[in-house]
C-alpha cells in the first residue's frame, strides 16, 4: 500500500478529484498553503495498492496544469531580501510525493 500526497493548484483541485473519483479511488482533500508563495493550494491524500499508483499518477497529471504566477514584493526570497518589483514563477502542474504505508485500517 501506498499514500500519494500531490499538492495541486486549488483550480484543478476539483478536476482532480473528480476524474479520481470516476476510476474508482478514494481520496481526501486539504486545503494547505505554500511556503514560499503563501498562496493557498490544496494537497490531496489518496490511498492505493502499489501497482495502481501509476494510474493515480497520470490522472493527476492530466488534470493539473502548470501556471504563471506572480511573487508579490511582501515576499521574503532570502533573509531580509524582498524583490523591489513583483517576479512570475511557473507553478505546477502538481508536485507528487508518494511513500510507503505500513498499515491501512478502517475501523
Ligand atoms: P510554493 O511553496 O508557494 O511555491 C510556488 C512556486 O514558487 C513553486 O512551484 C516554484 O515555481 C516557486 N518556488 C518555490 N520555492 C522557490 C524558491 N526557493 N526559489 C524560487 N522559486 C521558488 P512548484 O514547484 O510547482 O510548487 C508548488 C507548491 O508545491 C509549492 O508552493 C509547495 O506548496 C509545494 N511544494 C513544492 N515542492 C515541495 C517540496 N519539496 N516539499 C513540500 N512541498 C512542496
């Protein structure tokens, strides 16, 4: 068993768990906030066998799409360096960390 933990973009957020919903799997979703944008995102837990991780994988990625955002100047991008003028980054699609369970429940 597996959990993927994908951090997507809150517009795909719904897409994704839709379309997951769809294939059959189970998932959960948390609305979280990134570090260094201090935007909201959304992180999304999804339980798996180890040889459907592949499939969660792809459906992931083809319901996230990347995009260009703008750092605003209020952020901190080393210690005491703020940007004098607003910097775009690309973010996304999603980034997708997956890691091994010892043990799955339901009670
Ligand atoms: P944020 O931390 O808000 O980062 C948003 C985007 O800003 C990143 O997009 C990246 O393009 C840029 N960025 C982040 N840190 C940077 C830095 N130190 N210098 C320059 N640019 C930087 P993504 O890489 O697509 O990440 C999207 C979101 O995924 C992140 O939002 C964070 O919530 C999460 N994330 C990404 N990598 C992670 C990691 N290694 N561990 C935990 N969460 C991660």
């Amino acid at each position: 068993m597996k959990l993927i933990i994908a951090i997507v973009n809150r517009d795909d957020a719904s897409a994704v768990t839709q379309a997951l919903t769809k294939k059959g799997f189970s998932s959960t979703k948390l609305s979280t906030t990134g570090g260094f944008l201090m935007a909201g995102n959304v992180t999304i837990l999804i339980g798996v066998d180890e040889e459907r991780v592949q499939t969660v994988i792809d459906i992931i990625k083809e319901q996230s799409h990347s995009r260009k955002q703008m750092i605003p100047t209020t952020t901190e991008m080393s210690y005491g360096y703020y940007p004098s003028m607003p910097v775009e980054v690309t973010v996304g699609g999603a980034t997708i960390f997956v890691v091994d369970i010892d043990r799955f429940e339901r009670v």
